[in-house]
C-alpha cells in the first residue's frame, strides 16, 4: 500500500486534462492563462470594466460538494466543511483546514489540523505538505475518514 505522498510523488502531467483558468487580479484585471511548457501563458487578456474591479469574484452559492480522493481521503470547500449533515454523511472523522481565516465549525465532533495558507501565487505550499501528510496518513491509521 503506497502511501500519499508516494502517490504524489509518482504522479504523471501527462494524465491531467488541458484547460484555461480564468483569473481576475487584485486590480481587477481579467486574464485568461493556460499551462505550457511547465510555465503560465496569458492567452488573452481584457482590461477591467469602467469603475474597476474587486479582485475576486464572489460566489454567494453554496458548495457542499465532496470528492472521493481515495476511501480514506475527501476533498470538499469551506461551505462543505462547515454543513454538519454532509460531514456525517461522508463519515468524515479529519479534517484538515488549509485555508486562511476559515475556522474550525464542530471542534468537539472531529479532530481538526489548521494550517493557515494563502491562496497567492507566490505561496509555496511544497512546504506544508510534510505536515498535511503527517496528519492525513495519522487519519488513515485510525480509520478515519
């Protein structure tokens, strides 16, 4: 049995699918980028609309989606996080919050690890995965979910 980070480490480009990313800066300019090369390409760029922008784009809907990473791992939103009903239908036991400034909803009904990261690009998140792997591999051994 591989572990996740062997996993990760064994993990091949070539099975990801090709796609754009649409992105709105903090000026409010929108951009769309694509991969190429192992280097990101604008591949067409609009100046923002009179009045500038807001740097984000806010999504008032809720998200309660779960994806099954493998039995043992999900991957869900904030939203999903924090709905007690969709935690105890997917049996989730761990959770491991890496957002910034999300906090923990249900402190005495799971056992949580924070790890405060900034969703930047010149975040590098390689440096918290030795302990996001240490908590994930820790939730595997004692079943959980």
């Amino acid at each position: 049995m591989h572990s996740l980070n062997q996993e990760i480490k064994a993990f091949s480009r070539n099975n990801l699918r090709k796609q754009c990313t649409r992105v709105t800066t903090l000026t409010g300019k929108k951009i769309i980028e694509t991969w190429k090369d192992a280097r990101i390409h604008v591949v067409e760029e609009v100046e923002p609309s009179s009045g500038g922008g807001c740097g984000y784009v806010q999504d008032l809907s809720s998200d309660l989606q779960v994806g099954v990473i493998k039995p043992w791992l999900l991957l869900g939103s904030q939203d999903a996080a924090h709905d007690l009903d969709t935690l105890k239908k997917n049996k989730v036991t761990h959770i491991l919050n890496v957002a910034y400034g999300v906090e923990n909803a249900f402190l005495s009904d799971f056992t949580y690890k924070s790890i405060s990261i900034l969703d930047l690009p010149e975040t590098n998140i390689l440096s918290y995965f030795p302990e996001c792997f240490e908590f994930i591999e820790e939730a595997k051994r004692k079943d959980g979910v």
